[in-house]
C-alpha cells in the first residue's frame, strides 16, 4: 500500500545497467506512485545509487525502459532533469564558491531569477542550521555541513521528485534528524521520494515502501511494517549483551530468537534475512510492535 496518490510518477521495466561485464542493475522493474517515498534499502554495491542515477539522466540504461514523470530517460532528459532535486551521496560542491553562491550559481541550471534564487537559498540555510557559514568557502565546512549543504541545494528549484542518496551518511544525530524533519515535511507537500539507505530504522521511519536490492536485483518489496513482521516478527526486545543474563531470557522466552548484533551494525550480504540486522536504536531495552511504528 502507498500513501501517495494512485498516479504513477515513475516506472522501470527491465531496467538493466552494465558496465562491461559487470551488471551492476539487472532487468529490474518497479513503480513509484505520485507522493511517495520509496527506500532503495541495501548493502554498499547493490546497485542503488546506479538505480538513482539513471533516474535523473546521469547514466544512460544499457537496456529496459524508465520513465519519470512520464518522460522517457533516454530521449527527454532536459525535461527530467527540471523537475528532480538531486542530493547525490558523494561531495560535489564546487570548492571555488562560497556557501552561497554555490547555490545561487546552481539555481541558474533552472533559470530561477537571482532574487528568487538568494530568497530561497536563504532559507534553506536557514532551516539547515547555516546561516553562520553563508560566505564561508566550501574547503571551511565539516562532512556533516557539506552534506546538510548538498541536500539544501537540491531543493532549490522546488522539485516534483527529490532523489537522496545515502543522505545522511557521516551527519551527527541532530543533524540526521533535521533531514527526517524535511523529508517528512515534503512529503506532506506531495513530494514524490526516493531514498536510498543501509539504515533500516531510517527506511522504517520515512519511507512508505521498501525496496530491498541485492546484486542489482529487487529481492524483497513492502512497507516497512510487513517487512519487520515477515523477517522478524510481531515483537522485538532490544537489550544490552549480557552473558549472564542469557539463560534467563532464554528460559523466559523458549520460543524466542536470540541474535547478538555489533552496535551501529548496518546491512550486509545475507539477503533476506539482513533485514533481522536492525541497526541498534538504544542502548537501553526497548520492547516495540513494529506495525504500530508508522
């Protein structure tokens, strides 16, 4: 079940991407409806970003159809390109400009009248939390600003389609949960989502549906309730390890699954069952039904 509208705002059919032998997105197909947000959930060579990238026309299908707003990425991609927001997930800020002229010459791409342009870069700085940085050089900003920067520039031109590429990576606990916020507020505004991740609680918490990719194929699909139930079950208890208190909860629960996770452990190679790899929210215990979370 989607939360957006029922119009489909973008398709895939045997989506396939190569490079030389190497098929790094094979003959997928999915859809996207108009308000969604969709998570590409998986591990780091999946194929996700190649997926993304395609969307927003910066690499050619080697084979299959995908559209965009009904627009075809291989034949209308100056069209495609004035509708997406694009926070891609490696720095490519230009280290010559200040803070604000790197979005003030990027919002020329989409020909947004300079007064309008400074409007609004204002206040994205402004609800990214950078404001005192505004005529700093780029070289004087931390990975995390970089990244708040980069997502700030990507919703310059109002997009229609925001596309996020790992956007939280290397950001602090606050500043991730600023780009929850703004994620959740866009989608209240019907901005369509795609959001690529290997954090389960963070495809949990804002996407409507996940995708979960391995060796550029689409194994697993659902909202992130019937994803949790399916692969780990109604109830999940979240403790610290303690050797000693092992016996005693596997004499209290017999039915139970035991699993001893590494903190902070993300996704890795073993498909489906990464899913039951959750990344460790607390430290503390924490007993949650996974179909109330939503």
């Amino acid at each position: 079940m989607h939360m957006g509208s029922q119009e489909v705002f973008i398709e895939a059919k045997g989506l396939t991407k190569k490079f030389d032998d190497f098929t790094a997105v094979d003959h997928i197909d999915f859809k996207v409806y108009k308000g969604e947000c969709v998570g590409f959930l998986g591990p780091n060579g999946a194929g996700k970003t190649t997926t993304v990238r395609m969307m927003y026309c910066f690499l050619p299908p080697t084979e299959g159809e995908l559209t965009v707003a009904g627009l075809s990425v291989h034949t209308q991609c100056r069209e495609i390109k004035s509708i997406v927001g694009v926070a891609p997930q490696e720095d490519n800020l230009d280290p010559d400009f200040t803070v604000i002229k790197n979005l003030t010459v990027y919002a020329r791409y989409f020909d947004i009248p300079k007064d309008v342009a400074v409007k609004r870069a204002d206040e994205q700085l402004k609800f990214f939390q950078l404001e005192e940085k505004r005529d700093v050089p780029i070289m004087a900003l931390s990975t995390g600003m970089k990244r708040r920067l980069i997502f700030a520039r990507a919703l310059l031109n109002q997009p229609q389609i925001l596309l996020l590429d790992e956007p939280t990576t290397g950001l602090d606990p606050q500043a991730r949960h600023l780009v929850w916020d703004e994620v959740r507020h866009l989608k209240k505004k019907q901005v369509t989502i795609i959001l690529t991740t290997h954090y389960m609680d963070e495809a949990e918490v804002l996407c409507d549906r996940i995708l979960i990719v391995d060796r550029g194929k689409i194994i697993e699909e659902g909202t992130p309730a019937e994803l949790v139930k399916k692969h780990i079950g109604e109830d999940v208890l979240e403790l610290d390890y303690d050797e000693k208190l092992l016996p005693t909860l596997k004499e209290a629960f017999p039915d139970a699954r035991f699993e001893k996770r590494r903190p902070n452990a993300n996704l890795h190679r073993q498909t489906p069952r990464r899913l039951r790899r959750l990344p460790q929210r607390t430290p503390t215990a924490k007993r949650h039904h996974p179909q109330s979370q939503r």
